[in-house]
C-alpha cells in the first residue's frame, strides 16, 4: 500500500481459518462485522476523529476513501494495517482474538455489509407539531408555559440513516448539555415524548432556565423558523396552538444545534451564568484561595508537561459548597518566574509570606462541581478575568473538538474531562528547589501520591455516578446494557464533530424538511435564488460549509433565508428582548 493511515483499529494475530469457520455466521456476518469496527476502531476513528474523515461509522466513506475494497480483504487499507503490518491498535489498546479478525476478514471478503438500519418513519413538521401539542395538552395548564422541545427530525430523515447507537449517542449528548449548564441540584433528563424518540421535552424550571433564558437562546439559534401562518391549514393551526400554551413563538429547538452551540460561548456562559472573573465564582461558591494556602487546606501538584501544554502546569485542589474547586496556572514559559520548580509557591499574594517563591503564570482552567454532581468550567487570563478560549502559546487542544487546537471554554473542557479530572504524578514535591521553611510550606501543600490518587479516585467516582444518572439510560441499553459508562465516547465532542461536517445535500434536504436529496438538487439548479444564496455546489451533488449555513447575518441565516425562499416557514428573529 503506498498510502499511510493512523488506523488505530482491529489488529495483530495471525487469522487460522479453522477458527474463521467456527466463528464466522453467515447469517450475522453484517453484524459482526460491524461489531468488530464499533468495539475496536471507533474509540479513534468515529466517537473521535484520529485520523480526519475517517469514520468507522460510514460505511460510504470507507470504501470510498480505501479503507474498506468490498469482496477483497488485500486491497482494503484495514486488513493491510491488521493481517499485513500487524501494527495497529496501538499495544495499550484493547487487541481482538485471533478469531475475531478471522471473522473481521472474512467479512470483508463477503461484501463488507453494514447491518440493516432499523426502518425509522420520516417525521414531518405537521407530526412533530402534533406531538408536541398532544403532550401540552395532557400537561397541567400552569406547566405549561415552562414546557420547551427538542428534536433530532432532522437525522431520523435522513435518507443515509442513523444507527440506533449513534441516536443513542446524540440523546446522551443532550441530557449531559442541558444538567451541565445547571445550577439545580438533581439530574433531569429530557424525555421523550414521541414512540420514534425524536422529540424530547423539559420543563425550564428543572435547569433554572425560566428567567429569559430561553429567548437568550433563540437570539443564536439559526434555524427558527415560525410555522403560525403557515399555508398549511392543519400546520398552522397546530402551531398557532402550541404557541398559545407555551408563550413562546419557537417552542422547539434542534438538539444537535443546541448541543454544539450551548456548550460553547458565548450561551455556555449565558445559560450557566458564569461570573467575569475567578474571584466572582469564588465567591459564589465560598472557596477562598487566599486562605486556603496559608491554612494549608489546599492539596497542590505539578508537573513539567501536560495534556494542554508543553509548558509546566500547576493544580490546587480546594474545596466549594457543591464539592470540588480544581483550578489550573498555566504558563507561557518554563524560564523565570514560569519555572515551578524554582518558583512553586505562587501567586505572589498581598502581604505573602513567600513572595519571593511565587510564581507569575499566564491563565488557568478551573473545574468545579455543579450542584448535581457534574462539572462546569471556566477558562481565566493570568489577572483572573473570564476568557472565551485559551491562547494557544499557553494551552492547545490535541482533540480539536470545536475544529481546531484552540482551547474552548465548556466543549474542549467537557471533550477531555470525559470522566472528571484527569490522572496525573506530582514531581513538585520532591523536584523542586526550595529549602527550608519554603520548603516546609510546599511539603505541607502537596500531598503524598497516594493521598492525591485517593482524592482524584473520589473526585472521578462522584463525577461518573452523577455522568450515569445524565447519561446512562440512554448509552447502557440493548447489548450495551451492561458495558461499563466510561467506555462509551464522550458524546458531545462526538455530536459537536458530526454536527460541524460538511453539508451534502442529503443533509441539507432532511433539515429543510424536504422528502429526498434529487428534489433539492432540482430546486437549487433552477432557483437563482438559492444560488446568491451560495447553495449552488448542492446542486451538482458537492458540498457546503456547515458555518456558511447557521451564520447569522443581521439576525438571519443562510437555512432560514432558503427555508424562506422553499416557503417552509417564516424566518424567526430576536431583536432586543422581543422576537419577531
């Protein structure tokens, strides 16, 4: 093969086809097949995105792009990385049997089939209206004003299809969002509210949101579309109804959007009604930095190198009304006064009695408990003050969750604090050079590894019950009922990387609500319209940006001018506090 892939897929051993006929079911071979690629590959190369565009998920794009030659296994990149080189996953992944890549090659040979999606009815506006108008109606009259929606329509009609565990993955997505970006003290899980679970329902008051939030939201949401006068009898007047009981003109929002849009600035600050500074949130979580490094009740670590940064890094653990308070100092340089280990008793603090060990860092991360168990975050500049993104001379994201090594405040957070704090070994405690009482005062600040690991073992567990209860009933069904929570993906990085793809027009034709790609691709080619529109690449079967389609542009997006045009609905825009 002449072209090198990052596979970190199936894997080594030699295939017996002895134990390939013992193994292998014809009738099943789809399944297991793709088993194979969701238990072994997807970890990298579909819940997270190793090697870009490579998707276990796609069958599609694999073949297209190699790694899969239907019928022959020696010309598929795969079975090159796992029967030829050997060499992939890497040695401290999980390695498959022999007779599992017996099975993985002979399902390759046979066709490489994914299993048939299960068969989803296509939702139409008319049907998502009704549900959601049946559910008001059943509610008590008093709740209803706090009632609010969610639909993924939009990927159940799609015509490629979602898998079951991708639709799980995206309800799973939503329930973390909305119970991170809450005050409240107990998980809340939207429900669903339809049989094809599509649309989910939550009422405002569960998140704290009832106090104008939800309009906060609908001034960034670019796919409002109002259906009130719609020339659709029975449309318009499902909406006119639903409208009437809610109090709102756009009940209902799309979860993959709000997903990749809420968990980011600026609504993640919004809806968590985060403070401008690190001394604000303090405050409202009664942690006092101050005293507690002159208490001594703080427990502090550093090292040389991190997952963030190439510099070294600093973390003090304290403690907050709701639980944890772990807040990062983080530097552009190792030399001077950005070397911890010649300067690890900072900040330099008024009237300090170790000034002259302090270090002078560049900006931080705090995490922090949320009152229902799970975290929230804030990223800080070196005086303290609340940043969107953390300057990449600092800290950079390998991950590139929001599409770049750019540091995001929430979405990056949350894509590599999948499971709390992470792990780390302390080498300040003995590496550093201070003698002494300074010496004293770092020893009495840095706990002994094992204290530390306890501490971080609690700090994960209480993290992780509180991930099941968002989380859990979604992921831990079917033949995944009893698999571990913390080796599925983290699922907003997973939906926010799908979500920011480019757009076909598949995908374009399933979020205008029309029936299938050939219409759209009829439409854009004799509508001059939608070509201004930059929509023209859709009509030859190519693609657009997905930014190109949900920028708002004084107050309006790409999708609502085309939806406009489609006559699917009126443009819906929020203008000071009211909407129109």
């Amino acid at each position: 093969m002449s072209r090198t892939i990052g596979f970190a897929c199936v894997l080594v051993l030699l295939v017996r086809t002895t134990e390939a006929q013992e193994t292998v079911r014809p009738d099943q071979l789809a399944e297991q097949g793709y088993g194979l690629l969701k238990k072994y590959c997807a970890r990298c190369h579909g819940d997270t995105f190793a090697v870009t565009g490579l998707d276990v998920y796609d069958r599609s794009g694999l073949v297209e792009a190699g790694y899969i030659e239907a019928g022959d296994p020696e010309k598929s990149q795969i079975w090159q990385r796992v029967g030829v080189d050997r060499d992939m996953p890497p040695e401290d992944q999980p390695q498959p049997s022999a007779e599992e890549i017996a099975v993985l090659k002979e399902w390759i040979r046979a066709g490489a089939e994914f299993p048939a999606l299960d068969t989803r009815s296509p939702v139409t506006l008319v049907g998502m209206y009704q549900a959601m108008h049946d559910h008001l109606q059943s509610a008590p009259a008093e709740d209803r004003p706090f009632l609010r929606f969610y639909t993924f329509a939009n990927l159940n009609n799609h015509p490629a299809g979602v898998t079951n565990d991708e639709f799980r993955l995206y309800q799973a997505a939503l329930s973390k969002a909305i119970n991170g970006l809450s005050w409240q003290s107990r998980i809340v899980r939207p429900v669903a509210v339809d049989q094809q679970q599509t649309l989910f329902v939550i009422d405002l008051r569960d998140y704290g949101w009832e106090d104008g939030l939800w309009t906060e939201i609908l001034r960034q949401y670019p796919y409002g579309l109002r259906h009130d006068q719609s020339s659709d009898d029975r449309l318009r007047s499902l909406a006119k109804r639903v409208l009437e009981m809610t109090g709102t003109s756009i009940p209902c929002l799309r979860g993959d959007w709000f997903v990749a849009h809420a968990t980011r600035p600026p609504l993640y600050h919004t809806l968590l009604q985060l403070p401008e500074t690190a001394a604000a949130l303090e405050a409202k979580l009664s942690v006092d930095v101050v005293s507690d490094f002159r208490n001594d009740r703080l427990q502090r670590a550093g090292f040389a190198t991190s997952g963030v940064s190439n510099q070294n890094r600093l973390v003090d653990r304290h403690r907050s009304v709701h639980g944890i308070y772990w807040k990062s100092y983080d530097f552009k340089s190792n030399v001077g006064r950005g070397n911890l280990f010649q300067f690890p008793l900072g900040p330099e603090f008024e009237n300090g009695e170790f000034s002259k060990h302090a270090f002078a860092h560049d900006g931080g991360e705090i995490i922090f408990s949320l009152p229902n168990g799970l975290h929230g975050y804030l990223l800080v500049d070196s005086k303290g003050n609340r940043i969107d993104e953390g300057p990449v001379d600092v800290v950079s994201n390998s991950l590139k969750t929001g599409g770049t090594p750019i540091i995001i405040n929430g979405m990056s957070c949350m894509a590599c604090h999948k499971h709390g704090v992470i792990t780390f070994r302390d080498t300040l405690r003995e590496g550093a050079g201070v003698f002494g009482t300074a010496r004293d005062k770092l020893r009495r600040l840095t706990p002994l590894e094992s204290e530390m690991d306890g501490l971080l073992d609690q700090d994960r567990e209480q993290f992780v019950a509180a991930l099941g209860e968002a989380v859990g009933k979604f992921l831990q069904v079917g033949d995944d009922r009893d698999r571990d929570l913390q080796s599925f993906p983290e699922p907003i990085s997973a939906v926010v990387t799908r979500y920011q793809a480019d757009l076909g027009p598949q995908t374009v034709a399933a979020e205008l609500w029309l029936d299938d790609s050939a219409e759209l691709e009829r439409i854009v080619e004799t509508n001059s319209r939608l070509k201004t529109l930059g929509l023209g690449p859709l009509a030859g079967g190519a693609t657009i940006k997905r930014q190109s389609w949900d920028a708002l542009s004084g107050g309006v997006s790409t999708f609502q001018l085309g939806a406009s045009a489609l006559d699917i609905g009126t443009p819906h825009r929020v203008f000071g506090g009211s909407t129109e």
